[in-house]
C-alpha cells in the first residue's frame, strides 16, 4: 500500500493535556494561554522521501482568549488542512487550489474516507502557509468534539535527553570559563538522578533535597549559585516546551554574607608596588591593569597582544556575549608598558615566563597561577590574610577615583561617569558595588552630637 505523503495535523495547545484542562490549576490554565498555540504536521521530502516536519499554522489563534475559542478555531483549521492535504495539497510548491476543490475524492489519497464540504472560495492558500478565517467556517454553537488523536500530548523527554539540550543551548550563550562552572553543577546535579527516568520527575522536592545537601556540605552562597543555575537551565526547558514550569524559581533564595576582598590602603598599596617593583615586574604590572584599567584578573589573563592598541590607547577584550568590549588605557598605565612590536601578536601579554609567550591552559587556571603566584610573592612577605587579593586592588583605585571625582561633582554625575569607567552595565550594579565597598563615606557629623 502507497504511503501517505502527510502526517494527520495536530493541535499544540501550550504545552499542556487538553483532554485534563479542568483539572488543571487557574494559573496553569493561564500559563498555557499565555503560549503559542498552533497546528503542526509533517509533508513528504520529495529528495530524502522522509517526512519533514512543516511550518507551524497558527493563524489569528493566539488572539483569541479561552481555551474554547482556540479550540474550536484550529480544530476547524486542522479539518480544513487535512480535506485539503488528501486532495493533493502540496505545501512545497505552489498549488491550484482551483484544480484541488474539483478533484474527484477516487483521485485523491485514499488513506481517509472522511470527507468535509469546505465552499473553496472560503479557502485562502498561500503557497506555504494556510489562512483560514473563522467567520468562513461553520462552527457548532455548542461545544466540539475533538478527536483525541487531533490532540498533541507534549512529548516527555527523559532526564538526559532534556538536560543535553538544555546544555547545548547554553554553551553558546554564555562565556567558556562561566559555562565550566555551570555544567559542573548540573552534573553533580545529574549523578543523584536516574537519568533514563522523565525529566517531569525532577520535583520542587527532589531538587530542594539536592540543595539542602550543598548547603550541609559547603555554604548558602554555594547553594544560591546552584540554585541559581538550575533555574537558568530549566529556564531553557521552559521557553522550549519542554517543561510546563520552572520550579528552580519557587525555590527561595537564602540570606548569605557574601566574602569581598577588603581595600588596601594607601601606605599597604605603596608598599606593595614599591616591594614589587624590586621583586616581581611581571606581577606588578599586572595588578596594575587590575588597578588602572578595572580588570577582572582572569580578563587580563586572557589579553593577548594584538589587544593592546598603544597608538589608540586602547584595550580590546572579547568576551562570549559581546564581540569586543573596548577600554581605554589611562596615561598612568601606559608609561609602564613594555615594548609589544618585538612579540607575537598572537601570543599572551602574561604568562609564567614573561611576556607575549604561548601559554595554552584554561582561563581559570591563569588565574589561579597569578593568584597562587601573589600569594608566594606578597601576601606571605606581608602577612597578609585572606581578606586582602588581587582583586582588592580593584576595590582600592575604584573608591580612589571616587572620592576624587566626588570633589567636584555630584554622586548622580559621578557615578555616571564611573560607569564608563568600570564597566558596570547598570547604575543599580554600579551603586550596590560602591556600598559594598564603602565608596562613599559621610563627613564628621561630631557637631551634631554636640
């Protein structure tokens, strides 16, 4: 027997049971109005001779407001696509619907017996989509009967199915270095799961225990941040249909004390940068691009040569998000550079032995290489504990320019031009990292207490 070259359309009503709509809560009732509803099918690939799932048919069903309407609108699409589908309908070419209205049903497939009267000037066909207006069509005032095989039941992927695609859609939307940290989660995450199982067992309750158990084993920051990531993974599940809800997001966040790295002051940070410059040029010139240009210290890990315009004074840093983030370099950092035209462009502004060197390992272990090294080289000489790093110097040049722009101007004007500065992306970021840091402090208010 010939097969057809069609699947029989479907409905796809927001991601839910149709069929269990009354049982369904008023918010997941509103929750799967609030998605697309649409026909769905599958034509015949003249070349590959498989069946190759077609655009989505939605028409105007997504203006209509109750489940009843949007039901009774694309059930009577559905019909109308099919009538037409076993008439010839090809929806990769263009058709004579004409020719297709006439056609004898003995001509047609024969795959279904079933047979609507449709008047085909009612019929508008592009030549790849289907619109219908309801008016058009004769609708039952009562309600309809949907035959259930009419009905898409959102197709359940097991747990590793699920979180896979989850992660492959990720790993292009975030940076290499954050993606690490994120996957790491998620698979600790997964070894505590039966991955063949449903990803619709993953309860607010099993994720709640698996986050109870990071919060014994190290701390609420910890836990937040996995939290975080679930929610951020299940999200992608969310927008894809593939889950009806996020639950990572009625998890509540717990109160954490966040560790930030403390400021230096000016006699530590003198000291620091003349002992360096004694003990350690390399270092020191990068704690200075931390310190002047606001660097994250992996950001700088990451520079190679070719970054660093001395002519345009100016830094190019490529990230995941943004193609190139550019900033400029101040005066005060670039008496300090080397000579980069004997280099290779190509090649790292920092690495263990010197400058402009190959150097292939992971962002996070540069890091932790500088890191480790200032801990050698500076805070054992000066006894420092571990409330003081690299990033403290951040901290430090940052509340510096300030308090120094805030001589002449007013906090709003200040802070706006700090933003160009340190790279904040928001006013709001910008004000809680100036708290955090005790930027702003009040003057002697001692004549009020007098």
């Amino acid at each position: 027997m010939k097969q057809k070259d069609f699947t029989a359309p479907k409905i796809f009503t927001g991601g839910v049971n149709i069929l269990l709509w009354n049982q369904l809560s008023e918010s997941e009732k509103a929750k799967a109005l609030s998605k697309s509803w649409y026909i769905y099918y599958s034509f015949r690939d003249a070349e590959t001779g498989k069946l190759k799932r077609m655009p989505n048919i939605k028409g105007n069903v997504n203006k209509l407001k109750t489940k009843k309407e949007r039901v009774e609108y694309l059930n009577a699409m559905c019909v109308a696509l099919e009538f037409l589908l076993e008439k010839g309908f090809n929806p990769n070419i263009t058709n004579n619907i004409e020719e297709l209205l006439n056609k004898k049903q003995s001509e047609a497939s024969k795959g279904n017996n079933t047979s609507i009267a449709i008047p085909k000037e009612n019929i508008a066909i592009p030549s790849k989509t289907i619109a219908i207006p309801t008016e058009n069509i004769a609708i039952p005032s009562k309600i309809i009967a949907i035959p259930k095989e009419n009905i898409a039941i959102p197709e359940i992927l097991s747990i590793k199915e699920a979180f896979e695609f989850a992660l492959n859609l990720k790993k292009n939307t975030i940076r290499d270095t954050s993606y690490k940290n994120f996957e790491l989660r998620i698979r600790k995450f997964r070894k505590s799961l039966d991955e063949n199982k449903p990803i619709t067992d993953i309860t607010k309750k099993v994720m709640n225990d698996y986050l109870n158990e990071v919060l014994i084993n190290s701390s609420a920051r910890n836990r937040n941040n996995t939290r975080a990531d679930f929610s951020s993974l299940f999200q992608v599940l969310e927008d894809n249909e593939i889950i009806a809800d996020n639950i990572a997001k009625k998890i509540n966040v717990l109160k954490s004390n966040p560790e930030r790295n403390k400021t230096y002051t000016s006699e530590m940070q003198k000291d620091i940068y003349s002992f360096l410059e004694k003990n350690d040029q390399i270092l020191l010139l990068f704690i200075k691009f931390v310190s002047y240009n606001f660097l994250r210290p992996i950001e700088v890990c990451e520079l190679k040569i070719k970054d660093i315009d001395l002519i345009g004074k100016r830094i190019y840093l490529r990230t995941k998000n943004k193609a190139v983030k550019i900033k400029i370099i101040p005066e005060i950092l670039m008496d300090d550079l080397p000579d980069l035209s004997k280099y290779n462009p190509d090649s790292f502004l920092f690495t263990p032995s010197g400058f402009g060197q190959d150097w292939i390992t992971e962002p996070n272990n540069k890091r932790d290489y500088f890191s480790k090294r200032f801990k050698e080289v500076v805070k054992t000489h000066f006894n420092l504990n571990k409330d003081y790093g690299m990033y403290s110097f951040r901290h430090t040049f940052i509340t510096k320019l300030y308090r120094e722009m805030r001589k002449t101007s007013s906090q709003f004007e200040t802070k706006s031009k700090l933003m160009l500065v340190t790279g904040h992306s928001t006013m709001t970021a910008l004000e809680k990292y100036l708290r955090d840091i005790d930027a702003e402090l009040p003057e002697d208010y001692s004549n009020l207490l007098r």
